[in-house]
C-alpha cells in the first residue's frame, strides 16, 4: 500500500487528487460520499463510499 497522487480522478480541478494505491487499485476521494477506483490501466469508476465499506466488512468478517 502507497500514499500517492491519480491523475485519473475526473472530479479533481487540478488534474490531480491524493489516493492510495493497494496492488492494482488505485482508490481516492470523488465527493459527496463517492469514491473513484481505479484498477490498472483499464478501467475506473466512481461508486458510493458505503458499497465500498460493506465490501471491505464482509472481507474483514470472513478472514478474521
């Protein structure tokens, strides 16, 4: 996992926004409750923050 900068994000002003990037996934802030991910190269998109949390969850509760 790596702190870094997208430059895919559509939502930004200034071509970048500040993300984190785990393997392939790049993830950052999109607003209003969305998120932006990215995953390599080929493909991207933004979806609710809470779908985002609900998957990480189950992960969680299923592995530990």
């Amino acid at each position: 996992m790596r702190f870094c900068k997208t430059e895919c994000n559509p939502s930004s002003e200034t071509g970048k926004a500040d993300a984190v990037t785990i393997g392939d996934f790049t993830i950052s802030n999109f607003g209003d409750g969305q998120v932006w991910i990215e995953d390599g190269d080929e493909d991207a998109m933004a979806i609710d923050e809470s779908k985002l949390v609900e998957a990480l969850r189950e992960l969680y509760r299923d592995n530990f």
